[in-house]
C-alpha cells in the first residue's frame, strides 16, 4: 500500500560499501507473505457456517438494533470502520532485528506482556512512528492523546505479533507509554490468562480480525472472522478472555454473528461479495464496546469509501444472527461450558 524508500540503505551501501540488513525503515503496510496469521485451528479462522444458532439470537439482535416496544422498527445498519487514512487499524511489519523498546504501562501494566517467551524484554516500535502518521490507529505521529491509538506490529521473522493501546510517544519523558501491550506467538493458539485484557478490551489480539485490502481484492476465499464492536456488553465468553461491562440484554464479549446464508449477494461486487461470504462462513467476533456493528479493517490508501460504504450499509443488523455463545466447533459444546462472567 506504500512504496518503500531505499534512500537510508542507499546511503549506508554509499560510505561504506556494505548493504546493512533492515536499514530500510519500516513503513505501515507491509506484505505477510501469503502466510497464514495464527494456525487453522484458531478461533479467528473458525469455521462457524454449521454452528448452531444461540436460543436468545433474537433477543440479541433487538438490543443491538435498540428495538422496543415503543421502537419496534428501530434497526442497525452495518458500518465498515475503516478505509483510507485516517480510517481503519494501521499495522506495520518489521524484521527480526528491529531495536526493542519497553513502554510505559498507564493502565493494565500487571495484564500487559513485557516481551515475547525467549526473546529480550520490549516491542519492536519504528523510530518513525514519533514523527510520522499511519504507524498509529487515528494517524496522528506519536500517537496523540485521543481515541483508541492501536498500534499493531508484526515480526515477519519470528512471526510475532506485539499490539498496544492508547499508545502515545511522551517527548518530555523520552519514552512510549501505552495502557496496555500483550504480545502474541502466531504459530500457537495461546489465549490470554481469564480476566486479562490486551491492547483490545475482549482480551484478543485484533490484527487477525481487520478486513485487509490484499484478500478483499485476491482471487483466494477470506478464510477468517472480522472484528465488530457494540455498543454495550455483558461479561464475556469464550474465546474471549475478559470483560467491559456488564448490561443486561447486551452481548458479551467473544460473542460471534454471522451473517445469514439467505442473504443474497449476487447484487455486490466480487471483493464486497468476497468479504460477506466471510461474514457467513466465519463470522464477527465481538471484541470492545464501540458503535453498534461497526466492523474493523487496516488502514490502506486503497480502499475506497463510495464503494465501501453503501455496501456495508446494505446490511442490517437483522441480516445477522448469533452462534451459540462459547462455541469453540464440532462437536458442539455442552452448555454447561458456556461460561458468561459478569
């Protein structure tokens, strides 16, 4: 989605007449590979098309909607949270051998990760990210003090994936401070520790879950859920691992809605069909409080809003419904495992 610059490598190449390994900055963006984020068997690449449906989806769907007696009509239209700068989650991949820096923890610190299992303590944070926009989710340099300011990181060597929230690059003090940092191996299926968060309040890591410009436009199927905030929550179920709120009636975090397979897409473009089919086959996972059906994707240049918008807003909220509360596949779980924390 950016060209990268070659000019500090080049200079490097030019006074000493050796090409030094990862000199090129690191830019927002950056190609994966084709390789798969987090193992088939992960819950973000769960297959919930035949899950069955939750006995309550109904009553669900009416608080999403803001449905009552007095409202009976009342309804949700799907909204796409993403799109060019400043829109969507920006993430950044870098080399194994970028610096690590260890933030500032102003929240969770005793829930936050201070470096990945075998490798030194920090978080592999561009230098750039001080001074330039896009490295950081509302595309202010150094992260400002406003908004949810995400900042998703992966290490393409390693195969790492570091996340924060509310980060911001303190000058005065010379140091990153986040609320919150939790840093996730994507060879395994590791789920946070019961009640910790991560840098999103569900607990889950959220690059997995963004809608990305390369398989919306690929010729390959999307093979993995999205991230979809609500207005309100209750508890949270698995594969969630911890809470913000407690409303009755609401959803609880680590929910899933998927589109219905009724729905009809025929209508829609191929990378907007290639998206909805996703919705059908792998759903939405509920992962912070927010806008209702609100679904989260990067940042790209690419994208472009009068296609995405009255796309996504062809969908209602009661075009979805929601799978059975803690289903973790086949066989189903008894109920007894559904676990909602409140």
């Amino acid at each position: 989605m950016h060209v990268r610059t070659a000019s500090l490598a080049l200079t490097l190449f030019i006074a000493t007449g050796v090409l030094v390994r990862g000199a090129v900055a690191p830019v927002p963006g950056g190609s994966l590979g084709g390789r798969q984020v987090f193992p088939r068997s992960n819950w973000w690449n769960l297959d919930i098309s035949r899950a069955p449906a939750d006995p309550a989806s109904a009553s669900y769907i009416n608080f999403i909607s803001g449905r009552t007696a007095s409202n009976p009509t009342a309804t949700r239209r799907v909204h796409p949270d993403f799109g060019p700068s400043p829109y969507g989650i920006p993430y950044v991949v870098v080399s194994g051998d970028q610096p690590l820096v260890r933030p500032s923890w102003t929240a969770y610190g005793d829930e936050s990760d201070e470096g990945a299992p075998g490798r030194p303590l920090g978080y592999p944070i561009p230098d750039e990210a001080r001074s330039q926009p896009d490295y950081i989710e509302g595309a202010v340099p150094g992260g400002g003090l406003d908004g949810d300011r995400h900042l998703l990181i992966v290490d393409r060597d390693n195969w790492l994936l570091y996340e924060t929230g509310a980060t911001y690059w303190n000058a005065a003090a010379n140091r990153w401070e986040a609320n919150c940092g939790a840093i996730f191996d994507m060879t395994r299926n590791d789920r946070r520790p019961e009640t910790w968060t991560s840098a999103d309040a569900a607990g889950l890591a959220i690059f997995p879950g963004l809608v990305r410009y390369e398989e919306a436009y690929g010729t390959a199927e999307i093979t993995h859920a999205f991230r979809v905030t609500v207005r309100a929550t209750n508890g949270y179920v698995w594969p969630a691992s911890h809470r913000a709120g407690s409303t009755g009636g609401a959803l609880p975090m680590g929910a899933r809605l998927r589109l219905k397979a009724s729905k009809d897409l025929s209508a829609y473009r191929p990378e907007i069909q290639r998206i909805f089919r996703a919705m059908q086959r792998y759903g939405l996972i509920v992962a912070d409080n927010g806008s209702d059906m609100y679904v989260s994707g990067a940042t790209d240049a690419r994208w472009d809003n009068s296609i995405l918008n009255p796309a996504f807003h062809g969908l209602l909220a009661d075009d979805f419904e929601v799978v059975q509360l803690g289903w973790r596949g086949n066989p189903p779980q008894p109920p007894a495992n559904v676990r909602i924390v409140r």
